[in-house]
C-alpha cells in the first residue's frame, strides 16, 4: 500500500502544475490550513543516498520556481495519507503560515563556518542562581544554551557588509572540528549574486576562520522544526 512522500508546503498552488517527484509519480497538491501541500505517492522511503538526495532537491527546487513562497519538508518523511498530514499540521497551521510569510518572494544562502570556536561558545553554561523555583531554572538553562547554539559571534566581522542583503537569519554550532557552525541568510529572490559580492569582499576582516558559501537553495533552514519529523 502506497503512502504520501512530502515535499514543502507551498503558499500557493504551483504555476503550470505540480508535476512529479524524483522517482516519477505524479505530485498531488492539497490545501490544509491555509497553504497548501505537495506529496507524491511512495510504498516506502528512500534509501538515503547522494542520487535520492539530489533527485529530493531538484524536485523542491521545481516547486520553488513555481511558487512565490515554499518550506521543504525532511528528507524521507513519509506518511499514512491525507488525513494523517491534516492531524500533523493544522495544530500549527499558524505557525506555518507566518513561516510561508517571511520566505515569501525570498531564498537561502548557506555559510558554513571552518576554524577555531569562539571561547564564548566553548564555555559550559553556568548553573543559574537567580529566583523560581526547579521548573523555571531548569527552563531558563535550556534557554540560554539554545540561544548559544544559535551564536556564531566568528562571523560578526562580516555583519555590516551583509546586512543590505539579509532578511532573516538562522544559525546552528556543530561539534565536528573544524565546521564551527551552519549560518542560513534568507535574501530576496534574485539577489544572491550581490550577497555573494558583498560576502567576497568581507572575508578579509576574518582572523582564523575560514567561511564556504552555497546557494541559493530553498529554504531548507527557515521551516519550522515541526516540519522536520521522521
């Protein structure tokens, strides 16, 4: 019995069709919760592999061309059927509109960081001795390592050059020396040619640290994690 392979979600249909997926079944598009769905029918997920990864990709990078705003899904998520996505994703729904919103019209850039991490993000967090009770310190803790997951203070060097061109920004550190993090820059549409000048041109007031620069993708690092089950 076929499930449903996702793609992204889209905030519109697709112009002149969905089309099919990367192993050649037709796309279906559905509306849930004010955005709309694309799936292909599969029996069971891809095996993980450069040619699958590569074929997932083209097929978003279709629907992106297609569609003014889109938000891939994992790859490999697989589901019962129709229902079962309406049960996942319109609790949501809002959340994922408000995402379709910012990537609008928009696309990703991807940094990927090499060299020595900065102290600041090596140091382990401290215990928090302020006021609560167990709950709420225990809650201010995760977020302040979050919030340090989420810091690359090696790239702060080239901020004042970018800022024209970005629009949002997520990031993530990594324990993989020497990858220090993964910075993900949404830019408009058309656009990345001038980040990717302007980021030439910054590099040289970097000490250390040696930035990889991709794209532009869709985007990948601006979906809600709750699209990125497995």
């Amino acid at each position: 019995m076929k499930r449903l392979y996702l793609y992204a979600l889209l905030g519109r249909r697709p112009r002149g069709g969905p089309g099919r997926g990367f192993r050649g079944d037709r796309l279906r598009v559905w509306p849930v919760g004010g955005f709309f769905v694309a799936a292909s029918p599969m029996a069971e997920a891809p095996r993980l592999d450069a040619a699958s990864l590569r074929g997932h990709d083209a097929t978003v990078r279709r629907l992106a061309a297609a569609v003014d705003a889109i938000l891939p899904f994992r790859f490999g998520a697989l589901v019962a059927d129709e229902a079962q996505v309406v049960e996942l994703l319109e609790p949501q729904a809002a959340d994922y509109r408000d995402a379709l919103a910012l990537v609008t019209g928009r696309e990703q850039m991807t940094l990927r960081i090499y060299g020595a991490a900065a102290g600041v993000a090596r140091r382990a967090v401290p215990p928090d001795g302020g006021a609560g009770g167990p709950g709420a310190r225990y809650l201010a803790t995760r977020m302040r390592r979050r919030a340090r997951r989420q810091s690359v203070p090696e790239i702060e060097p080239l901020r004042p050059a970018l800022a024209a061109w970005i629009r949002a920004e997520r990031a993530e550190r990594h324990s993989t020396p020497p990858l220090v993090a993964s910075v993900y820059h949404l830019v408009e549409r058309g656009r990345s040619p001038e980040y990717l000048a302007a980021l030439r041109g910054a590099v040289r007031r970097l000490v250390g640290i040696r930035v990889r620069a991709s794209g532009p993708w869709a985007p990948y690092g601006f979906a809600p994690e709750a699209l990125w089950w497995e």
